[in-house]
C-alpha cells in the first residue's frame, strides 16, 4: 500500500480522510471521523493524539464496542479468514498463523477463559511480541479486574493505531514506534574491528525451537550495514546472536588450537522494550570475549 | 574391578604380572611378558614406559600383528559382541554403540577405505575423543602414508595402554592422563562469588545434537564442589556451559527488566588436549558478561 | 620477639602469664591477670575473648582508665619517645612517625579537639589504616555522643590486643586478623597465564603520594609466589596495581604499535575491609584488559 | 587569522597566490610559485599535491637549501625569537617553548650531533609529537645514513605544510591530518550508559610529568559532547584517561564499600598514530571495569 503524506491528509476533505484512515481501528471508523475535525496535524504525533483521544474520550459503551470489534487472537476467525487484512498480517508477524495443534488449544482455551471473566476478545499488539511473550501477556492479564483490563485493552489499540499509522502515513519526523537491535565485533587481538564476521540473529521460543531471522557480515568498522532489526518493534522474546569467529581468526592465520577453543560464539539475550535500542556488542579474542547490553 | 597395587605388581611372580595387565593391550599378552622382566617399577611412569618400549623395540612383523589385532571402530565386532570387555567400554564412552544407521554406514565407508589402503584397522583412544573428532581423525589419518600411519597407530595404542593402567593400578602418583574442565562465577554486579548458580555442560555433536553430561550449582566461592569434568581425559570435542544466571540474580532481588536481559549464559567451547586443564569462568552482571579460558 | 605456645602460655604461673602478655593491653596488666585465671585456653579465640571479656565487664571506671592509657595518635609521646614499643611499631606501620610539619599540625588540632569533646585519647588500630583513613576516622568519630564514642575506643582496643596476641602467641589455628591482596594476570591473546610480567603495588595517599610497598614477577601460572600483602590487616587505603604488560607482550615477540597501546597497566582500587581478601586479576591482550574484585 | 576559500586561491593572481601561501614552506615562497601554475585545485588534496610535488621534484641543492631553511628544534632561534610565527606556535604546541634547562642541554646536544653528522638541522613535524616522541625520533633519527635521512626530513615538511594548509584554507572536504580520541562509559551494573560521569585526559611525559589536556562530563549516551582531542593530530604519546565512578554511582545511590572498591579509574595508554582514531570505551560496575581500543 503506498504511503500518504501527511499534508495530503490535512488537506483532504472528511470522508476521503476517513477513507484513509478509517480501517487503522479496526470496525470503528468513527475514530478517524472525529480525529478529521482535529485537523490540520501538525505532524505524526498530533495525528495519532487526535486519533487516541477520539478513543479515550468515547463512552463506556463504545470504547466496549470497540474492543470487541477486535478478533480473537489465533482464533477462529484466523483459521476462517474473517480478519481485516492489517490483523492478519499482524498475526502472522508473530508465528500465530502456524500455530502446532497443541498451542491452537492452548490458545483456545485462553480465549475462552478470557471471554468468559470479562465478555470481550483478548486484544494485544502482536507486533510488539512474540508467541512466548503473548502466552505470558495473556495469563498475567488474566489475572487482572475487569476495569484494569478495559484499560490494558485500550492501551493495545492504541499502540495498534500508532503502528498503522507509522506504516501508511508518510511525514518528516516518525512516531517512536521502532526499536533497534544491532551489534559490533571489535577484535581486541588485533586492536581492530573484526571485518567479515558472520552474524545470525535467532529467534527462540520456550519450547526449544530456533528461528533464523536475520543474517549478515559485519563491514570494516566490525558493524552490521543495516541494524539486524530496525524500522519496526522488536518482538518482546529471547533472541541467540551467533558469532562465526572461528573462521573470521583462521583468515588473518591467528595461530589457533584445533579444534579453535572458540568457533561459534552463541550470545542469548531478551528484549523486553519493544521500542528499545538493543546494542549488544562482542569483544573476541581467540580465547575471551565479553558482550554487554551497549548503547 | 578392583585396582591392584603397584607394589603388589612388582611383587608378583610373572605368570600373575601377565594374568593382571596382559590384556591392557588388546591380544598381545608378550607385551606385559616383557615388561615383567624390567621389575621392579619405582612408579606408574616406569610401568608405562617398559610397557610402551616393549612394542616400540619390537619387530615390524610384531608391531602389525599387534595392531591388527584391535577391532574396527563401530564396526561389525562391535554389533556382534565379539571385542574384549575394554574395548566395548571404550567404544561406549564416546557413543559408537549408539550410531544411527547413516552414521554406521559413514564408519563402515571409512573403515574399508582405511583397511583397503593401510591392511589394518584403524585404531584410535576413544577415551580421548567424541565421536566428531573421531571422525575428523579418521579422514585425516587416511592422507597419512603407510609409514606416518603405523606410527600413529602405535602412539594411540600407547595412550590405550595408559589409560587402562590408570584405572587398574593404583599408585600414589598418578600418569598425567587426565583432563580437568571447571569454572568460576563471579558476581561483578556484587562485587563477590556468585552461589547457587546452577551450571549444566552439554556436549555437542556436529549434527547439532546436544547432551547434558555434568550439571552442579556453584557453592560460596562460586566454583562447583567438584569439576564438572575431572579424574579422565576431556573427549576432544564442542561443549557448551549453560549458565542460569537469571534465578540468581532474580534471588538477590537485583532490579532486572521483564523478562531479564540475561537468563541462561550459553558458552560455547572446544577441547582440543584432552589432558589440558580448561578453567572457563563467567564475569557476570545483569547487562554483561566475560568468559575466557583461565587457568 | 619469640613466639610463646599456647600450650606453654596455659601451663605457666599467673605470674609468668602476667609478664608474658600484660602488655598487650596498654598499661593495664589488670586485663591478662583477670584472663590468667579463664585458663586452659583451647584456641586462639578462647584466650582473645578472655581478653575482651575481661574489659568489657568491668567497670566504667575501670575501662576509663584503660582508655586513658592510651597515647596519642601521632602525638607528643611519639615525637618525646614516651610510647611503649608496640604502640612506637604500630604508629610507624600507618607512617604516623613521618608526618609533615602540616600533617603534625592537623593530629595535633584533632587530638585536641578530640581530648576536648571526650576527655580522652582518641584511640584506632593503626596497622589497620593508612594515614589517610585514620584521619577520616578521627573526623567521623569526633560527631559521636560520649557513650558511642567509649564503645568505639574499646572496640579498636580489641583489635590493638587481637593483633598483639596473634604475633606473640603461636597456635595451630590463628586468628582471623589478617586479610590478602593477591593478583593473576591472565593472558587472553595467547589464551595462557602470563608469566613474568613485573608487577607493583603502590599505596596512594590522598595527597598524591605514591609508595612502591610490594612488587614481584608473576610466575608460570600467571600468580605471584606469594600474596602481596599477607599475614597481617590490609590497611585500609587505595591502593595501585602496576602492570608492566609491555615488555611481557614484546618478550613474545606479539606484534605491537609503537609505542604500544599499553605499556603499564594501573588499576586503582580501595580496600575497605582490613581482613577482607582483596584478588584482582587483569585479563589482558596489547589492546584491551578487564579487571574485578574476584576471589 | 582568517581561512580562505580555495576558490578564491583558484581565481587569486598568481602574485597573491604566493602572499597567501608562499610562508606554509619555511623561508620557500618558490614551492607556492610552482604550485600556483598547476591551479585550479578540485579539491584541498590536489592543491597539496601540487605543493609536495614542486618540492619531490626540485633538484637535491635546493631540497637541501629548503631544509636548511628550518630552525633548530627547541634552539637558540626559539629562544631569540627569531623564528617565524607558525614555527613557534608550532613548537610551543609540544611545550619546547618551556624546557628545564636539563631538557634544553639534551636537545642542544642533539642538535649538534645532528649537523654534524648532517650538516642540516633536524626537522620533525611537531604537531604530530609530544615531546618524548621527539627525543626518541631524534635518537632514531640519527642513526639513519644521509640519503634516508634527507628523505626523512622532506617527509617531515610534507606534514607540516599539510597541517597549515588545513589551517589556512577552507574547503569543503578535508586533508586527513586529523585524528581523534573519544571515550564512552558505559554502566553495565545498570545496564546504561553512564551519564554525567567526569572524565579527565592526561598527558604523561617519560619524566613523570603529567598536564591535564581536556575534561568533560559524559552525556545522556555516556559520550562526551565533542571528542576530547579532534581536529588536530593526536601528538603521538602517552596519555592517561581519569574516569570518576566513585561520584557517579554514589549519586546514583547504588550500594558500594567505605571507601568504594573504585573512586577513580585510570586508564593509561600510549597513541602510536597522530591520525589515527582511537576510542577508548570504559565498561564499569562498582566491582569490575573493562577497557579496549575500540572503533
């Protein structure tokens, strides 16, 4: 979907704008109905104001109905189809479109716990996580009264909107919706960035599985071109950074033991800031190394 | 079985010097005949030596015999139950009794191509090794010239015959054949050891198996009661160290993020002298953390 | 002096008793009298506690007197040589017998203000101080009310008596009046200890002086033969570790810049527990070290 | 004294030419006439191209005249004030301005040596040198036979007339005759960077001397707001960094000793390249610190 820009938005008249942005709440067009009479925004953050506001000022009644706009979470209006195509693909950014049977049940029953103590659909922005951090999300909120969770609810949608909206609307300065997960390979052997490391990025689940999500070699500033995440959430979860420093030490002829005492240097660590700025950097040499969460 | 003293040994008459050690080297009792008449041993070292000079000073003809009177590795002796007590306990240390079938069918490749180039098996101290190194062995020796091989063939018999001394005679200095692997967790947050650290080691298989072989948690001093490998050779090999610094931390009430930056520290590592003493301590913090290999 | 047994120091006359260790306390051979008759001691720590206990269940007069008793730190007893050896011993440890005509002048107005407020000597454990912390001591201490500050005196009294036993008496188990400060220094280029590398301890005054008091080679294993303070309190000071990793380095012919990115390596560290066991380790390559409190 | 546009020096008579750049060649207008005749210059590179390249291609009398042109290093010329006023601002930059009278008899001497050897005094870019690099290139120096060391010495004037002309002319990209020394701490107690913590920059003679150069406080991001040497050279030396943890974790009330284990850090290092970047980061917790030459 192209992006608009923002003073198209400001310029255009009302049903256009709703016409736009309607579909950023999902089934509740009237939010970007009465954000419209709040233009011009002055920039991204105005935009996404008018449009939270419009939800935190509504009635009891509609910001219920509006929660239960939503569709259940790896529910069967996944299976079905029935989902606007933004909670689909959002869905699916966090593995609960390929979900084993055992979790689909797990998943089931959750919602129908949910459902049944507070008579409204677990609302959560799965951008910012990850299947393990849901699960835990779901039970801890569980656990809360129902007026807490009304607003924990609200709080998901908004953070829903601003991700919508950073994804369709084009403007200078960008909502803080991003965060960045990026690394540094200094080789303090050789008092040098270590150039041409490999660098996996994994992402694994409680359960045991790894998922390689990115992958590069660091440039000759011992960095990564492009962060390994960046331009979107880091799903809250536990990530394995893999080093391949082995290969990198037998291309400068370090004299190594062999089998090299070090290979494959694994580096686990969890985000749990999805808008943070995760710096995890390594210091090799053939035989240490140190990481630390960097800045 | 129980040890016999080397006293005892040197005490003996010759028949039961050869009814005692005449099998720590595979079919060849002459070997332990000759050595009883180099009597008496002033230690353990003396023993090994006559032991181990008795082949060296023997005729080629004798050194092949010797030699060819080992099993195959994995090989059919193995399934059939035909190999000496030793040999089998041996082959069972680094898991050639449980290959699956494309691994037995990698060994049986490997031993025809060997028998067919050298006219003997090839024999290795498995007590040294897993079954990766096994394998890298194996195809490197096979380059090797039919020269260069028998030595390297009698050198692993030598380390066989040491290894079986070791734990049949008891002496009050011991043969260097033992590796060590420990560690150390100090708190750097804290500024003191880290106890109740718990630590497992896994071994790692190229195939990307993993089996936890020793796990212990730290006392006082941040060091565990005993080393998590000690009192035989380290097989050469990929470990790895898991250690569950989130509890700790979480124990001492340290202010952590949710879920914590760190919870389980994976160190990765190879063993390449199977006799070495390999310390590898953790330096930790919540954000942070160094390993290296100590001493 | 030559050591006494315990053994003999339990089988003596109160009388010889009384002569052998009287002295420990300031002019109050009335402590060991009343400890005489506590005899058979089965340690170390029975005959301290018939020491302490001793002063501290007499009356208030009594332990008045034995405050009083007591010379002034760096005081004109010290410069009139009215002290008794040990308090002349023990002032000179912490350098109180060469102190500036400044120095001299700022004890001389503390002792005053001090013996104005208290009506007494103030009193410290000079072997557990520098200059530098006994000066912080007497400010601090001179904010105390009366009755803390007697408590304190007697306190430090105990630790004068403590020390003087431990080096007049010989027992098998000794008291726990002295610390360690210790060092290894780690070689993570090479992955090995590194062995002789030239190392100083220096202890800094507040002042900007700076006194070599120990300094040794490392030894193969990356440790100093013996600790660099042992045996005796640590006082409690800051202190430097000089590392020359330079001509280590450059001995192993590494390839280095010129000049060397690091040539001599201080770390500056404080000790505040005077029995505490102080091991600062350095890990270290040409380009980078770590170090920490470790144990 | 104000930069000029290398534009205008483009379109600048040949004559004014000369006046404005005749002097970056001591007492050697000619290098500025020959280089004037090679105009336009694209860029600062090939303007001091054309400068070095008059003088590689001179005939030797008259690189021999340009040398001679020089003052003595820390001379008498210095001392009368004869020289011209970018040489004396020049040496004053290594502090030969304010030799002890120990220091001027050891670069006398030297000197003399020099021309007599020589017969041409010794030149060295004293921008790029702290005064014990000096003493040790001029030692270095001259050792060199007489056709390396003309080399030398015209290497040296290449240097200095790319340093003033960085000075003098404007352009929109730079010579490379900057280098840079930055820090950065970060707290991996806290898991932050450390902001606000007083960093001190020190620069060490081989006499014990030292002279605090910069100080700066870290930022928000642990950094100092501008490099604590940029813009220059790096005068090749040694140099110590004092990092005040103490008052940082302090203030951040973070429990620590009395008195804390590390008041202030040093960090003691030598720069090898006058053009080179180093940075040089401190990880710290209360208890443990690591530093390196990062990138």
């Amino acid at each position: 979907m192209a992006q608009l820009a923002l003073d198209a938005l400001n310029a255009m008249s009302p049903r256009d704008f709703v016409a736009a942005l309607g579909d950023t709440v999902e089934h509740a067009p009237w939010v970007a109905e009465a954000a419209a009479t709040r233009r011009p925004f002055a920039d991204m953050a105005a935009l996404l104001y008018a449009m939270t506001e419009a939800m935190a000022s509504s009635s009891d009644e509609r910001k219920l109905a509006l929660i239960k706009g939503h569709p259940d979470l790896a529910g069967k209006a996944a299976r079905a189809g029935a989902m606007t195509a933004d909670s689909k693909a959002e869905q699916a950014s966090a593995g609960l479109d390929r979900l084993s049977e055992a979790e689909f049940s797990r998943f089931h029953l959750l919602n129908n716990d949910y459902r049944k103590k507070f008579s409204m659909p677990f609302i959560v922005c799965v951008r910012r996580h990850s299947k393990d951090s849901i699960l835990r999300e779901f039970e801890r909120r569980l656990r809360n009264d129902a007026t807490v969770e009304k607003k924990a609810a609200l709080i998901e949608i908004f953070h829903i909107v601003a991700l919508r909206l950073d994804q369709r609307v084009e403007a200078p300065e960008r909502l803080k919706v991003h965060g960045q997960l990026s690394t540094h390979v200094l080789d303090t052997h050789g008092g040098q960035p270590a150039a041409g490391v490999m660098v996996e990025l994994d992402e694994l689940s409680a359960s045991g599985e790894r998922r390689t999500i990115a992958s590069a070699a660091t440039n000759r500033d011992g960095r990564t071109d492009a962060p390994l995440i960046g331009g979107r959430p880091i799903p809250i979860g536990t990530y394995e950074l893999c080093f391949h420093v082995g290969a990198y030490f037998a291309r400068l002829d370090t004299p190594l033991a062999d089998p090299p005492f070090l290979t494959i240097v694994p580096v686990r660590f969890s985000v749990a800031e999805a808008e943070g700025h995760y710096h995890v950097p390594l210091l090799i040499t053939p035989w240490s190394y140190s990481t630390y969460r960097g800045s």
